[in-house]
C-alpha cells in the first residue's frame, strides 16, 4: 500500500488528505472496471470537494477522502483498435458514471487516468482515441492544456496536483484547435523526457459552464516507463 500526501482540487491550500493504492480496486469506487491480465496498469484518481454524495447500491455516503481506483489492462490483444476500444470503454465508463452520481453539480471534480506501461505501444493512437472520447461526450469543457505535475511513489507515478501547473516551452507538440461554440479545444501530443522516465503524451482538459462558473478538469497520463 502507498500512502501519498496529495491537496485536493478545490480545497484550501493548507487542507490535505490521505490518498491510498492498493493492490485492489477501492470498494466504493462505483461500476469501476478492471482488467486482471497485464503488467499495464491504469489508475484513475478521483478528486473533489471535501464532501458530496457518492451513489453506490442505491445508498448514499461521504467519503472523506479522495477515490482512487486501479485498473489494469488486457495485454493480449492482436491489434491497435483492440486496444484503443478497451481504452475507450474505461474513459466512457469512467465520464457516464460521473454524470450518473451527479458529481459534476459541485463546484471542483478532477480526474486523472494515468496508463504506465513498459510495453513499446503506440501510444499516439490510444491517446487521440482518448482524446475524441472526450470530444465527443459533449461535457461542457473549457480548453485542453497540459502539464508536467509527476509524482514517483515507488515504482508509481502519478500526477501531482499540489505543484503549479504550467506549459511546456520545449518538445514535440501536435495541436489541433477548435472554436466551435466558443469552447478551445488545444490537443497536445508530447514527447520528452522527465526524471530519466519516457513521457509519450499527456493532455488535461478543462470546462467552465456559462451558467454556473464551475469548473471539471479531466486529465489523461500516458507514460511508457524503461523500466517496471
């Protein structure tokens, strides 16, 4: 088990909270889903308002802290598209059960979905798949940035939400923009390296409702690590 110290989007900077990943997936992650069969793993971190109502088995509670939840992939595939439709189905599921507990209503949501990998996959293709998944979940989103907020516990690496978040000025960058109804859409494909660690891509979008002023940040970390 790893514990990290992580501050929680939304909160004040002095407010903090245990964060834990395990071997499992956390039980009240709701409708997670999981792939036994791989040394790929995906971790998907929750993160939101100190208290909101989490539906799981038709009862509501409070978790005090962040959810974590553990996904590992299915290695045994013969294509690319197999792949990318497994992945699809994890962002899908992840973004429709957000819509289903009604966390988007608060004020700060943020995911990260980190995939790490020590399989020489094309991670391009996974990640614009990832990319239009978003796109076309017609979430109200802001603008698509990108960052390099790495964490290493372990043999983990995860984002870190407590540094400050900026955009790179060096690496290869393939950006597609998007005007359309007022939203930017900026897509990043990145290729460099941090902390002796292959970073493929990495893109981070975020939306700000007209209406509401509240903000939903969903980001996707794909790192292929030289060593697992």
């Amino acid at each position: 088990m790893i514990n990290l110290r992580i501050r929680t989007d939304g909160r004040e900077l002095s407010e903090y909270c245990n964060v834990k990943i395990t071997s499992e997936i956390i039980p009240s992650a709701y409708n997670s889903i999981v792939y036994e069969k791989s040394f790929d793993i995906i971790i998907v971190a929750l993160y939101g308002p100190k208290k909101f109502n989490f539906r799981k088995n038709n009862n509501f509670h409070k978790p005090n802290t962040n959810l974590i939840v553990r996904l590992k992939l299915y290695h045994s595939f013969s294509s690319l598209s197999f792949i990318n439709n497994r992945t699809k189905r994890i962002i899908k599921s992840v973004v429709n059960n957000l819509l289903l507990i009604n966390l988007l209503k608060k004020n700060v949501l943020v995911i990260y979905l980190n995939m790490l990998s020590n399989y020489n996959l094309n991670y391009h293709g996974i990640l614009s798949s990832i990319f239009f998944t978003i796109l076309n979940s017609r979430l109200p989103y802001k603008k698509i940035f990108i960052t390099n907020n790495l964490a290493m516990f372990g043999k983990y690496i995860i984002a870190d939400p407590t540094n400050k978040e900026f955009y790179y000025s060096n690496g290869s960058f393939d950006i597609i923009r998007n005007d359309m109804n007022l939203n930017e859409i900026i897509y990043f494909n990145f290729n460099g390296q941090i902390r002796n660690l292959l970073v493929q891509s990495i893109i981070i979008f975020e939306k700000k409702t007209s209406l509401t002023n509240k903000f939903f940040r969903f980001s996707v970390t794909l790192y292929n690590l030289e060593t697992f």
